[in-house]
C-alpha cells in the first residue's frame, strides 16, 4: 500500500535512539508541524479531531521524522521559513 496515510508521531532523540513519542501533541505542535510540512512539501491529511496523518514510507524514516519534529519546536526556524 504505497498510497496508505498513518497517524504522525513526533520524533524524539532518548540518548542515542530516536523514539516516536506516542503522546498527544498540543494544538500549538499540530500548527507547527503542518507549516514544517507545507514548506517541505510533505502530503498530510487532517481529521476532523485534528489529528495527522502522513504516508506510511515517510513515517517510517524516523531521522527525516525527528528533523521535522525538531524544526516545529525551533522558534526561530518557523519565523524565518513561513
């Protein structure tokens, strides 16, 4: 299933793994997140809950993941790339 959408899970660095947090992000991380990938073009879906959904390849990269998730907790990164 090439075309299958899973939900998105913020990546994070525990020592030396990345680990896909299972958490409930905040509102504010959701808008975040969805301007980090507009700017890198990713497909994502939205339900009616708010909740993320990206393709099954992409979430299984989870370096790509973790910069992403990185880049929607830097401040200054979403100020200067809008």
């Amino acid at each position: 299933m090439i075309n299958k959408y899973v939900p998105f899970h913020p990546v994070y660095r525990v020592g030396d793994e990345l680990v896909a947090s299972e958490t409930q992000y905040s509102q504010e991380f959701r808008q975040n997140i969805k301007q980090v990938f507009d700017f890198y073009q990713v497909p994502y879906k939205e339900d009616i809950n708010g909740n993320i959904f990206i393709p099954n390849q992409l979430s299984k990269d989870k370096d790509t993941m973790w910069n992403y998730t990185t880049k929607a907790n830097d401040r200054e990164w979403l100020d200067t790339h809008q």
